[in-house]
C-alpha cells in the first residue's frame, strides 16, 4: 500500500520556509514521504537528485539547497505544477494525507495575517491543511498548562465532527503529548423574545457544565480507547470557544479545529467563524480538518 505524501507549500518567503521545516518533522513522524510544492508557470516533477522536467525552477532550488547535508531526511519529491496557487493546491490535497503552508506567502498586503492562498487550502482541500503562522504572535493569557509538549483540540459538543478528534488524537499520539480538549458551553445564558432585548435565562451554571462534560466525554471515549498512551486533559470553559482555543495555542505543537461540513441549503464549502479566528491569531500552528478526513466521521 503506497502511503500518501505530506505535502509542504513553498515560494521562496521565509514562511513557506518556516512551513517546510515543520512539514519535515510531520512526515518523519508519518513515515510519509515529503513532497515539496512550488506551484509555477510550468510543470516539472523530480526526485531530490534527478532529473527535471523543463528550466529548473529556482525555488526548488532554494530548498534543495537548504535541505543539502541534513539528515534523518523523510523521501523527498519534488514538484512545480503550473496553475494558480490558490486553485491547485486544494486540488492536491487530494493525493496527500496532510498539506502545510505558512500563513502568507510573497504576494498580498502586508498587513494581512493570512494570505488568500492559505485560507482558500483550508476551507478547499480535501486533506487536513496545517497553516505555520510567523513567530512572536501574542496571544491572551489562558489557564495555566501543565509542562511538556501538547496538542489542543477544540470540541463543539453540539455538532462535534469526529475527523477532528481522530486527527487530534493522532498527532498527540506522534508526538507524545498531552492532548488538551477545550470545550465551550454558552454562558450567561440568553433567550431572545421579540420585539424585546435579550435577556438572562435562569439556567444552573453547574448544571450545565456537567452536562457539557458528560456530552464531551462520550464523544472522547472511542478515541481514548484507540490512544490508551494518551494522556487528555478536558477543559470546560464558559463563553467564547475561539477565545480559548487562542489563549491555549501559546507553547502548544499544535491547534486541531474542524471545518464546516457542505450544507444542503449552502453547498459551498465552509469554515465556521470560530475556525477562522484561531487561523488568524492563533501563536501555535493551526490544523483544520475536513469531515472526511478521520475513521469515523458522523457529525458536523
């Protein structure tokens, strides 16, 4: 069974560079080949030393060179198919089983925190896309974590995709760290009643909670069972789930969150507000995983 490539994004900037290092270490830990994507004005598929179809392309280049002398290297491939980048690497996403790319490349504004190309993988890919942002992001202080490596994962206990959780599970298996569940449950609790404000509900704070925990726990449990080495802390916060899942990105590997699943009345596909915010702010790199993209997808 031949196992599918990750494949790293590249154009030269120093944060396509910043995503290839990170996609080095994703496709040692996957035992995956690693194919490194300049996407050009012409097409030309290779192996690390020989030969290209077509002019050399000098960003290839630029990361042969950088790559020359490492070792401990994954299989290295490596490609410049002609398209525009926004439009073909999604189309890609569907031969590898993970893509990475940093948060912008060459083109667009200055100011923007994620280019066009970035947000237009991770809505379309078919594979999970992980987005490297540049260093130094500051975020706000959440709760204390306990030391070591960990991985975060959001779960919306309302319409939890499983993907997502199986994603997660997975790289905090790899990577032997902790996983760290942030799940959000509305509070203050408000109802709606035209034509007047909204107002409080008296709901039990308490109550809720531990319906939440016992919401979450059940959707865990498959996947426990599946990472017994696995060590989960749940967190049960009030209020806003994007909020958290930021504060707890400072020091962590990485950030799982889903995507939208298609819709029948919205066909398009779709990533929620909350996903959008973490790929924007987040300090940590950010995975969002398609629906079909885990062993037991049944929500969303």
């Amino acid at each position: 069974m031949t196992t599918l490539p990750v494949i790293a994004a590249v154009d030269g900037s120093d944060d396509s560079l910043r995503a290839l290092d990170w996609a080095l270490t994703a496709a040692r830990l996957r035992e995956a080949p690693l194919r490194v994507v300049h996407v050009e004005h012409h097409a030309s598929w290779a192996q690390p030393d020989g030969p290209v179809a077509g002019p050399p392309d000098p960003v290839l280049d630029q990361v042969r060179k950088r790559l020359r002398g490492r070792t401990g290297l994954p299989a290295l491939e490596y490609a410049a198919p002609q398209g525009a980048p926004a439009a073909l690497l999604p189309e890609l996403g569907a031969t590898a089983q993970l893509m990475v790319l940093g948060s912008r490349g060459r083109g667009g504004f200055t100011g923007l925190l994620l280019g066009s190309v970035g947000m237009a993988a991770a809505r379309d890919a078919a594979c999970p896309v992980v987005v490297v942002p540049r260093p130094g992001r500051e975020v706000p202080e959440g709760r204390p974590a306990a030391p070591g490596p960990r991985v975060v994962v959001g779960l919306h206990v309302e319409g939890p995709t499983d993907a997502v959780l199986a994603f997660a599970f997975g790289e905090a298996a790899r990577r032997a760290a902790r996983l760290q569940v942030i799940t959000a449950y509305p509070w203050p609790v408000q109802s709606w009643a035209a034509p007047g404000p909204l107002v409080p509900v008296p709901v039990d704070q308490d109550a809720l909670e531990d319906e939440t925990r016992a919401l979450a726990e059940g959707f865990l449990a498959p996947h426990r069972a599946d990472h017994p080495d696995v060590r989960v802390d749940l967190s049960l916060l009030p209020g806003d789930a994007a909020g958290h899942l930021v504060a707890a990105s400072k020091d962590a590997e990485l950030v799982a969150v889903g995507r939208h699943r298609r819709r029948f009345l919205a066909p398009a596909r779709m990533m929620g507000s909350v996903t959008q915010a973490v790929l924007l702010h987040a300090a940590s790199p950010v995975a969002v995983i398609p629906p079909a993209a885990g062993p037991r997808d049944t929500g969303g």
